[in-house]
C-alpha cells in the first residue's frame, strides 16, 4: 500500500490542473526552495508530464489525476 500523497504535494498537483503551465512556471514556481524539491518529485513520481505542444507545457499524468481525486473524494 502506497503512503498518501503529502499536502504541498496535493497542492502542486491542484496548481497544475488549475490552468494550462509551462514548464517553465512551474520550475520558477515550485523550485525556489532546495528543500522543497516538489517539482522533481512529481515529474520523479510520474504526476505530471511535460507536453510537447511548443509551450512546454505541464499536465497531469492518469496518476497525477487519481492522486488528486482521491484526495478531493476523502476530504468530503
């Protein structure tokens, strides 16, 4: 059974299905402090994918989405 997903992790992940990002946002975004390494984690943990679209930009992956969901679905 996997650990739940942390809460600045559920964060970043509402923050990229908020609206269309670029990569780069969400570097500038995410990345401003090395001890929270958010960014890497998700694109590590295949939450999110960089789309190649000419912008770069940041998706949910299928697990990227569930995470989420069932994060909105417990909170209920």
């Amino acid at each position: 059974m996997s650990e739940p997903a942390s809460l600045i992790m559920l964060q970043f992940l509402t923050w990229v299905a908020d609206r269309p990002r670029t990569r780069e946002q969400a570097v500038e975004a995410w990345h401003s402090c090395p001890h929270i390494s958010v960014w890497e984690d998700a694109v590590v943990g295949g939450l999110v994918r960089t789309e190649n679209d000419g912008r770069r930009t940041i998706a949910l992956t299928r697990r990227g989405a569930a995470i989420l969901e069932k994060a909105k679905a417990e909170a209920l």
